[in-house]
C-alpha cells in the first residue's frame, strides 16, 4: 500500500473519529447525577417528592431539573412559567398520561378517564364530562350542595366527634346525590367506605413505585398462585372495590329507568343521551367510566376540607375574622347560601388560601407525545413531566410567606378580592388536563366551610390529663397530601344554633 494510500485512510479514519467524538449529545437539564444503567431508581423521592423536587431546583439553579432511572427520563418544572408555557403553550405534546399494567389493566382504574391516555376516546369522555360540569352548569347542583353542607352541620351537632366521617359523607353524599341521584343514610358507610377503599389502593400503587410487572408486562399472564405473583392476588382485590365503585350505582340507575323511577341526575340524563345504544357495552363503560370518575373525585374535596379544620385550629384569628364577616352579612337567623359568596370576600378567599396552602395533589405527572426542545434542552418522547405544584404555590414572589395560612393575601386593602393576585389554579392540574371538576369542587367546598364557621368554633381538643392538645401540621406524604387523622373540637357559636339547623329546610329534588 503507498504511502498516498495510508495517508488517505488514515485520514478517512480520523474524520470519522472526530465525527463520532465531536456528534452533539442531547443537552438535558441539570439534575441529580446516576448510577450505570440504574440511573437514579434509588434515588427517586417517595415523602415529600415535591419538596425534595423544589430543593434540586435550588441546589442546580434552575427550574427545570433532569433525572433518570432505567432509560426512563423524567423532567421536573418547578416555576409558573415553564409550566405555561409546557402544558398549555404545548398541550399537543405535553397531555399524555404514563400507562402502567398494574394501574389500567389489572385494578380496573381504566374506567376513570382521567388516568387514560391522551387521544380520541380522552376527547370524548372530556367533552361529555364537560357538559355537566362547566362553569355554567353549576347551579344545576346548588341545591344538592345545600342539602350536603346542612346534612354535615346536622351531624356535627350530633356526634362532632366523628368531624372527619361526618364530611366524608358530606361530599360523598353531594355527588352522590348529583350524579346518581341517590340518598346515603348517615348511619350506613358501606357506600362511603367502599370509595374509600378504592381511593385507597391509589395511593397504595404510587406508594410500591411500581411494581415489576409494569417494567415486564408479560408478566400480567402468569397464574396467581405461581411464585411472585402476590401482585396479581392483590391486584384482583383491588379489583372488587373499584368495580364496585364504578358498577354499583350505574346499575341501580338503570334499573330505575327501566322501571321509570330514575330522578333526574348526571348518570340518568347520560343514559338518555344514548338511550338507543344502551346495550352496547361499550356505551355503558363510557357512562359508568363518566359517572364514576366524578364519584371517586369527591375524596379530594373531603382532604381539602380535612386541611381547612386543621387551618383554623393552627391559625385561630382567621376563623375569627371569618365569623365576624358571616355575623355581618348572613346574621345568625339563617344559613349561608351560594348566592352569599360575592358578599363574603374573607370566607371566599379562604377557600382559595386553604387549596394554595395544602395542595391535595402537590406534583402532578403528565407523559409527552413527541421529541421536544425547550430552552436548549431535549426533552424526548415519552418522558415523564412533572408539575411541581407545591413550588408554584410557594413562590414567594407570587405568594409573599407562602408558608404561613393568610387569607388576606388574596384581598385589597378595604377587604374585597384582588383581581391582581393569581388565583392557585395549578392546585387544578394543568392545561388539557386539568380538573374538570374544579367548578364543582370550589363551589362545594365554599358552602361546607362557610356553614361550618357560621355555626360551630373550631377548638383544640383536651387530652385524658385536661392538657389542650396543640395542634401540628402533620400530613400523609405520598400520592396525595392529607393531614394525618387528628382531633378537634367543633362547638356551637351561638344560643339557637341547633334550632336554626333543625328548621332549615334541606331542599330536596
């Protein structure tokens, strides 16, 4: 070979080298930095993700933060901002949902569309789920909410010990009683605690991490008694409470068509809608996954409204300056209505300080559709991208002391609401996906809190010794952030507060 010859192949062979060391690798954003292969699988946050999220933020300066574990790459956005301008300014990329066998195949919470994938059969549940529950249907269920908040403030005066039973029946009544049209006796939880239990194996699957089976799918087709297949005997138990949860109330609607009984409700006017198509199954799952999916939502107003006792019992001078504003506007000779809410700024922007301050959903996890760049970083198909909604919420620039519970925030100097300061309405989710229930929730949660402050003082309880037991902010920290079960004391305000309740009328469809 001459000397031309080598020349030129070395040459050839040294571009190559330098093409091959010089090609750009994707920029990612700065983040905890892996192991080989596993990447970050130990180091991924179980408590208080959210906040462990927001520290990486500050310890890499920057508000969108990378991490990896096994391949799989997941990007955190903890700034109003990025979150914008991600989920909405790019919600045709960013509105998938992370599909998992344990979650959608094995447990049944396929039929909750809000866990489904982003695509038409997502659209169509959306727009029908839309229909009852936009903005301008809400008065619809003024009534129902009416007979929930009075029905809780009745039991409160009953067994107020039972505080945290009583508003779960509150809530789960409300929708129960809009959507199915349905009446639950107090004194029978079966239905209640049956959504419970549902909700419950929610956060037990984003407490395991994952299980393995979501990693090797064909693992979902081995027998349940075969060696390691405890997965799919509790799957199969999960499985009976949320069929339950989403079969049980459909059918005792429909049957009560059948036998033109049926009241008018969401469920009853869905069946309507598609009266002719009733018995194609996949019409029924349609309205069940419908009707159900708002029925399991109701648990997220309840720890709402778990976070709001605990509120007023670490920060007693807001439920006073509450009390005197419902003195003022309501008396004490009736109870609040919906029609009130423009008149009491303070109570309504407790609500808003209550969803701000203890976000029930703090990170909120969405998958992207396309390969995507933003700001210089890649951002590949598939990822995991998570809302970091405590840190937006706790953004001293937006909410200066976001820690501390302050009403006032949200208020002008002579006492109405600040058109200036944004609402938290990432505590809703975002773009595509946010919370179609949001007007419902707000408006039920506005009429329980105010018809609880207007009748009863929220007190710390006594111990065994007579020693007041101060009250902690302690919170369950995985899927959701509730506040630990805890004890409070709810007495009545006034002379007369158990003869105004047992007069006022609970309207009744």
């Amino acid at each position: 070979m001459s000397d031309s010859t080598l020349l030129a192949v070395g040459l050839i062979f040294g571009l190559l080298v330098l093409a091959r060391v010089s090609r750009k690798r994707p920029r990612f954003p700065p983040g905890p930095k892996g192991l080989p292969i596993v990447g970050n699988l130990f180091g991924i946050p179980r408590d208080h993700s959210w906040l462990t999220y927001a520290e990486w933020g500050r310890l890499y300066n920057s508000n969108i933060v990378h991490f990896e574990a096994l391949g799989q790459h997941f990007f955190v956005l903890n700034d109003e901002k990025i979150t914008k301008e991600i989920f909405e300014g790019r919600s045709q990329i960013y509105s998938d949902r992370h599909k998992t066998v344990m979650l959608h195949e094995l447990t049944g919470w396929h039929r909750n569309w809000a866990f489904t994938p982003y695509g038409e059969s997502w659209r169509q549940n959306r727009r029908l789920f839309h229909q009852f529950f936009r903005a301008q249907a809400i008065p619809d269920y003024h009534d129902h909410m009416a007979k929930g908040a009075r029905g809780l403030v009745q039991l409160l005066l009953q067994t107020p010990e039972n505080w945290m039973r009583h508003i779960r029946h509150a809530s789960g009544s409300t929708v129960l009683d809009a959507v199915y049209a349905m009446d639950v006796d107090p004194n029978d939880n079966e239905r209640l605690e049956g959504v419970e239990r549902a909700v419950e194996t929610l956060v037990e699957i984003a407490e395991a991490g994952g299980y393995l089976v979501d990693f090797i799918p064909a693992l979902k087709h081995i027998p349940t008694w075969f060696p390691g297949a405890g997965f799919k005997r509790q799957a199969m138990a999960w499985k009976r409470d949320i069929d339950a949860l989403f079969e049980r109330p459909y059918h005792e609607v429909k049957s009560a068509m059948q036998r033109g009984k049926a009241r008018s409700c969401v469920t009853s006017s869905l069946m309507s809608m598609f009266s002719e198509k009733l018995g194609d199954p996949d019409v029924e799952e349609t309205i069940m996954g419908i009707a159900g999916t708002s029925y399991a939502g109701s648990d997220t107003t309840v720890f709402t409204t778990f976070a709001f006792v605990q509120a007023m019992l670490l920060y007693p001078n807001v439920q006073r300056k509450a009390q005197e504003e419902l003195d003022r506007v309501v008396g004490r000779d009736r109870l609040p209505e919906v029609a009130d809410r423009q008149s009491l700024p303070y109570v309504s922007a407790i609500v808003k300080e209550i969803l701000r301050w203890n976000p029930i959903l703090p990170a909120v996890y969405h998958k992207s559709l396309a390969d995507d760049w933003y700001e210089g970083y890649f951002i590949p198909a598939g990822s995991i991208v998570i809302g970091n909604t405590w840190a937006v919420l706790n953004d001293a620039e937006r909410y200066p002391d976001p820690e501390s519970f302050k009403p006032e925030r949200f208020l002008t100097a002579d006492g109405q609401l600040d058109s200036q300061v944004p609402d938290p309405v990432e505590v809703f989710g975002y773009g595509r996906r946010v919370c179609a229930g949001r007007h419902f929730a707000q408006t039920a949660l506005f009429l329980y809190i105010a018809h609880v402050l207007a009748l009863f003082t929220i007190d710390n309880p006594l111990d065994e010794s007579g020693h007041v037991i101060e009250p902690r902010r302690d919170c369950l920290t995985r899927l959701f952030w509730v506040p630990k079960p805890f004890k409070a004391k709810f007495k009545p305000r006034f002379t007369g507060v158990e003869e105004l309740v047992h007069m006022s009328s609970i309207p009744t469809q």
